[in-house]
C-alpha cells in the first residue's frame, strides 16, 4: 500500500512545488512508483516545473467529477516511466474538490503507487484542507524568514489538530554565507522553533532556477540543491542519511576571492 | 557577540526572538514573560495544597481540531512515602 504525503507550508513562494518536483522525481529514481497530484486548482503550476505542460488532457477536477478514468488524466513523466503527474484544473476554483473527494482519490491510487504526493497551496482555506484530507504524512516546507516560519508553525499545528500522523520539516533556500556572519536564522534555530523533525535542509542554489526554467527537476545531479533533494528522498524511503556540510567545497569565500581551488 | 564592550545584536538572533515572541503571543495572546509569571503563579497555588515536581513540567498552548487553542498543564505530583505506606 502507497504512502500519502502532502508537501505543505503556509506561505507562498517558499518551495513546495520544487520540493513537489524534487522529492517525486528522486523517489522516482530509487525505483519507486510515483504520482504527484496538484492541487493548487486555478493556480497550476507543477506542470510547467515538471516539463509537462503541453501534455494536460483531463485533470483532477475531471477526475473527482467522473468525466474521465483515473488513469485518463494522469501524464506519464519524459524521462521516468514509474513518474505520473495528476495536473490541476486552470479554470475552476477550490470549492471545485471537496476533502472527501480527496480521500477517496488517494485511498484508489493507493494501491498502483508506492508514493503519492500531493502538491498543497499557500493559505489555510478549503485548498489545504482539501491536500491534506487523505495524507499519511506532511512535509513542512518553510524558509529561514520570520515570515515564512511564523505560517509553518500555523499550518504543523492544523496538521496536530487534524491529527496527521507524521510531520517533518524541510528547511529550503538557506544562505549558508548569511547564517555564517548571523544574519540568517540557522536551520537549527528553524527546527529548535517550529519543534519538528528535520528532514532536509535545501541551500539556497541557482541551480533551481535554471532547472524550473528548463523544467526538468535537478534532483540527483552534482549541485549541492540536487544532492540536498536526492538525501531528503533517501531519508523519506527510511535510510540513515547524514546531513551534508553545507560549508565544504564550491563554498562562497572560493567563489568570491577567485578560484583558489 | 562583539569583540570591543558594545555589542550588535545579529539580526539572526534578533529574527529568532522576535518569532518566539510573535508566536507566543499568537498562540495565548500574551508574551513568554507573561506566560511564565502565569505557570509560576499556577504552581504557587497547586503547591499550597499538594506537593509538586516542578522537574517533570509541562505548560504549553495546544492547537484543537476545531481551530481553538487551549492551555495544556500537565503538573506530576510528587511520590510521598506516608501516602505509598497507607496504601
């Protein structure tokens, strides 16, 4: 039976459909069957980060209301044959799926997948009650800003209140240089406040740019954002992954003052 | 931490207590100063009539499922030998 996680944060902009992206792919490259589900409807957006775009026939809202087969809306990726993605509809609204669809749609993919991962909304409204209604298990993605973690210890108190039974944290877009001189929150402090277990911690890396650009997620390859992804997967699957040292090598003082090394 | 007497505070630290702060205060509506004078004066009452073990404490705000919060105090007693032998 599939594990449903929800990839969730509150606040907007902070990572979630990367973070979507990232950890689908890299499950994806471990062998496990994957689906991601949008569930931003009137705000798509996982498509475009996933390169599948020009693929959407039917979508999640054809999908709860019967127009079409489960297996009819979901795109199979470009470079994984066990990757799917479940776009969101562009012209409806939130009130289009109800939490009760939800689950029933994660209890049927559930049995073809060995991961299901739902790509939640910024806000708190019908939209996260919706993606977080048939979760196992959330992902917190916040970064280190007061204002992005003041929302994420919103959004892990709904998900205690609704009794979701596992919560980690993702600490994205930390400025290694910035925590160093103190003018950044560390990802330590993030976890000390929002007192859930760390998961991953992503450093804030130009890479993710040109790959959303490109929409191929960059997961697995050899930039410290691929490598931050690839250990959150291999933590999600239940290895003992240590973190990396963020500090070493390519460090910014050896990308400031030339190219010592 | 400054190396001559005057001291900057770093705005990583200063971002830190702030949010701490912000969200205490979201949660009861009062700061962690308040929130502490409050547990002390909870315990000073509890104490009059039973002995308690302020080690095994635990005061803290709890968000319910209907989107309210509540104050959750769990105050351990403390084991007395003469209650143990009356038993």
């Amino acid at each position: 039976m599939g594990e449903v996680i929800v990839v969730t944060s509150g606040k907007g902009g902070v990572g979630k459909t990367t973070t979507t992206a990232n950890v689908g792919t890299g499950l994806a490259k471990l062998d496990k069957k994957v689906v991601l589900i949008d569930t931003d409807i009137g705000l798509r957006n996982l498509d475009v980060v996933m390169g599948l775009e020009n693929r959407i026939v039917y979508n999640l809202v054809d999908v709860v209301e019967g127009n079409c087969k489960i297996k009819q809306a979901l795109i199979k990726d470009k470079r994984y044959n066990t990757l799917y993605l479940l776009p969101s509809a562009q012209t409806r609204d939130k009130s289009a799926v109800t939490p009760e669809q939800m689950q029933s749609l994660c209890e049927a993919l559930r049995g073809e997948f060995d991961y299901i991962i739902i790509d939640c909304p910024a806000g708190i409204e019908q939209g996260f009650k919706n993606a977080i209604a048939g979760a196992d298990r959330a992902l917190v993605v916040t970064t280190p800003e007061v204002s992005a973690v003041r929302d994420a210890d919103r959004i892990i108190g709904l998900l205690e209140a609704n009794e979701m039974k596992k919560i980690d944290l993702i600490v994205n877009r930390l400025r290694v240089d910035l925590v160093k001189r103190g003018e950044m929150m560390s990802s330590a402090d993030v976890e000390e406040i929002l007192a859930v277990n760390l998961i991953g911690i992503v450093p804030d890396d130009e890479n993710i740019v040109v790959s959303t650009n490109q929409g191929e997620p960059l997961v697995g390859t050899d930039t410290k954002a691929g490598t931050a992804y690839m250990n959150i997967c291999n933590r999600i699957i239940g290895e003992d992954v240590p973190f990396m040292d963020l500090t070493a090598k390519k460090g910014f003082f050896s990308r400031l003052f030339g190219k010592k090394n | 931490m400054g190396w001559f007497g005057f001291k900057k505070k770093s705005s990583g630290d200063v971002a830190k207590n702030r949010l701490k702060l912000v969200l205490s205060s979201d949660k009861a509506g009062c700061s962690p100063e308040t929130m502490e004078q409050m547990k002390n004066e909870i315990i000073q009452v509890i104490s009059k009539y039973i002995d308690v073990d302020t080690e095994g404490l635990e005061f803290r705000f709890r968000n319910e499922a209907d989107g309210s919060n509540s104050l959750l105090a769990n105050i351990p007693i403390k084991q007395q030998a003469k209650t143990r032998r009356s038993y």
